[in-house]
C-alpha cells in the first residue's frame, strides 16, 4: 500500500529536499520586478518575472542594508540568494539576500566563471589553509584603505581587544583596475616580514566596488603567501574570491579583528584566575610541607630519646665492663705476683745448679788444656800446624816440637 501523507508532510518534505539541493541555494537570477512593496517590518515583497514565468520573492529586513538603490516594479535586476517554500501556504519563494541592476550582469558572469575555475584548481581546498601559530599574536599587519572607515574601526577593535599587539598598517587601493597590483605588490613585502598574521580589509560597497578582489592574480598570490592572511572585506552579506582563498573570512573589518586575537579583559581574568590557583597549591603545599615537617620533627624527638637511652645504656655497659676488667686485672695481678715469687725461686735454684756444673766443666777443661799439659813437662808434636798423634802420622820432613817456653823444628832420623 503507498504511504499516504499529509499537506504540511509533503511540504514540509519538498522544503527538505530544496533546502539541501545546492543547486538553488546561493544562486544568481535575472529577472524584472514586479507587484515591489516595502511591509511596515522592513521587508521587501515582490515578484521577479521574465517573459516566461514568475516566482514570489522575499528581502528580510536584515538584509536590506547592502541596497545601494530603492528597487521599484519595472527594474531589470539580478537577485543573488536562495530557493525554499513557504510551508504555511505551500508557496515556492525565492529568498532574497542582494540585489544588483541588471547592467552588472557582465560581472557576475565573469566572477562565477572565474570562481569555478579556481575552485577546479584547488585554489579554495581547505586542506590548503593555513592556520594561526598563535592565540596570542605579537605582530599582525593590516592592508587597508589609507584613513578610511575600516581602517578606523581595525584600529578600534585592537585598542578594545588586543594592545598588546604591534599592528603595522600599510595604506593600499582598495577599488578601482590598480588595486589589485597595488595590493600584491604590498603582500610581496609584508609576506616576508614574518607577520603573525595579515590582515586585506575594506569596508562595505556594492558588488562593482569589491571586485578588485576578485582578481585572478591577486587570489594566485595569497594561495602562494606564506602567512596566515584574513579576509575582511564588505559586510556579513559580500563574498568575493579572495574571501575564498584566504586562511580565514571574517564578515567585517572588526570581525577580522576578533577572530584572530584574544579579549585582554579575558586573558586578565585568566592570569588571575590563575594567580589564583597557584597561590592556593602554594598554600596547600606549604600546608603539606608543614605537617610533613611537624611529623618529622616528631620523629626526631622520638629518636633522639631513643638515642639518649641507647647512649646510657651504653655508659652504663661500658662501666660495667670496665668494672669487670678491673676486676680481672686485679686477680690477674695477684696471680702474676705469685707466679713470679715462685718461678724466682725456681730461677734461682736452676742458676745455682748451673753455676756448679760450669764450675765442674771448667775445672775438668782447666785439666785438659793443652798450656797446662805442656807446663807440667810434656810436649806436642806439630806437622803442617796439626798436632801429630802417631808415630805412623810423621812424614820425613821438618816437623816442630811444642814446649811450655817455645818451640823447635825436629827431623825424624832412621
């Protein structure tokens, strides 16, 4: 069985389907208008007609400002904006966003000709971009319009946002067939200054007055630059191309601004916040440090109790030992002192016997001593200076005889 739906089912199913289709979303078309009425709220009602066909269209209120003339029925113009319906009478309208007389068209033509050619180049690839190196940028350069509204309202959003920064404004064309080359040439120099950042602003105009930055040449260029470069050109409502090459689009000059630094009210809130912190973990370490130290400290008056016991203790060992070798000395020395009277007397006595037994043995040597025998009318035989004990011992030659007075030479007859 087919589904049934209901009216603001189907409706609200078409308007899905629009809505997602980006084929009519962000559209140019040229038609004449029509049944114009301006409603008390602001918003503009009218019809754009060619000479085919007609579609009900709607400018809010809110976009209305980007209008550099009063549009009126009968105008030749071309609406930029997008297809949906109106669900509560199923209506199809064409939301309106700008609009432009149609003497414009030409640009139009070759903007949206140009766009896809450099979005088929990759000139537009968001892995291209590049992306700020810093929260907190130091140096950032400004190409603007010299002394104009947008340069003003740069200088503004810094002093409100970020003074801190050093922003260096370099004046550059901003409309007309020169401004391109004149904006290049100026990246040329400030690319190689080692920006933080570059900001290219101007403030709102008509699509006519943006399309310097539409330039082929000028997009090539910051595709190439080596620096962080934001898009401020126009309003919430103006795109160009250069919109689509740079790192980032802001809607407004100031927007630029905001997006790439931090509010100082902020980051001053931040330092305190974390001032803050830190003297609180200061405090609660010095806490921590306090308690470890009164543990501590507890500990080493325990300690040094213990060692004070330890310490009498070990006095107290040391006097009874030495008590103890006092003791041994003294029994020690009474034991010496009788072993010495004893051993004296045993030295004695064996000194005693010994004084006799020599006296004995000299006696006995006394009577053997050769002088002595020779006193007593003996004498000795000597040959070659031995003593000459036997007859058969005597060679045939000179030998001495030994006297108690002298000697003399002998020789042994047959």
């Amino acid at each position: 069985m087919q589904q049934q739906l209901t009216v603001s089912g189907l409706l609200r199913y078409l308007k899905n389907r629009l809505d997602n289709d980006n084929n009519i979303q962000r559209i140019y078309v040229a038609g004449e208008i029509s049944n114009y009425h301006r409603h008390f709220s602001g918003h503009l009602y009218f019809t754009l007609k060619d000479e085919h066909a007609a579609i009900s269209c709607v400018m809010f209120k809110s976009a209305t400002s980007t209008l550099r003339f009063e549009p009126k029925t009968g105008d030749k113009v071309i609406v930029f904006g997008s297809v949906s319906i109106f669900e509560a009478s199923g209506q199809m309208q064409l939301y309106v966003q700008r609009i432009t007389l149609d003497g414009l068209g030409d640009l139009y033509a070759r903007y949206e000709a140009l766009k896809k050619k450099l979005a088929e180049e990759g000139k537009f690839d968001p892995e291209h971009k590049k992306t700020l190196s810093t929260s907190y940028p130091e140096k950032i350069a400004v190409l603007v319009g010299d002394k104009s509204a947008a340069m003003s309202d740069i200088k503004t959003a810094f002093a409100r946002r970020w003074p801190l920064c050093k922003v260096t404004y370099y004046p550059v064309l901003v409309q007309g067939s020169e401004a391109p080359a004149d904006i290049i040439n100026r990246l040329d120099q400030v690319d190689e200054m080692g920006y933080d950042a570059i900001i290219i602003a101007r403030g709102g105009g008509s699509f006519e007055d943006l399309f310097c930055f539409n330039d082929e040449a000028l997009v090539n260029k910051v595709y190439q630059a080596k620096t962080f470069i934001v898009s401020g050109v126009g309003h919430e409502q103006d795109f160009t191309l250069l919109d689509f090459v740079a790192d980032l689009r802001a809607a407004t000059p100031t927007a630029a601004v905001e997006l790439i630094t931090p509010k100082i009210d902020e980051v001053i809130a931040m330092i305190e916040d974390l001032q803050d912190s830190m003297y609180q973990q200061l405090l609660n370490l010095l806490d921590n440090r306090r308690m470890s130290y009164d543990l501590y400290t507890t500990r080493l008056l325990h300690y040094q109790q213990i060692l004070r016991s330890i310490a009498n203790n070990i006095d107290n060992d040391i006097e009874s030992i030495k008590s103890s070798i006092l003791h041994k000395i003294g029994r020690y020395s009474d034991r010496l002192e009788l072993y010495d009277t004893t051993m004296l007397s045993k030295l004695d006595l064996k000194l005693n016997n010994e004084r006799l037994l020599l006296k004995r043995l000299n006696t006995l040597l006394e009577a053997y001593n050769a002088e002595n025998v020779l006193k007593r009318g003996y004498s000795l035989v000597f040959q070659d200076e031995k003593i000459v004990k036997r007859k058969a011992e005597l060679k045939k030659e000179v030998f001495q005889l030994r006297f108690a007075d002298g000697s003399i030479d002998a020789i042994e007859r047959d």
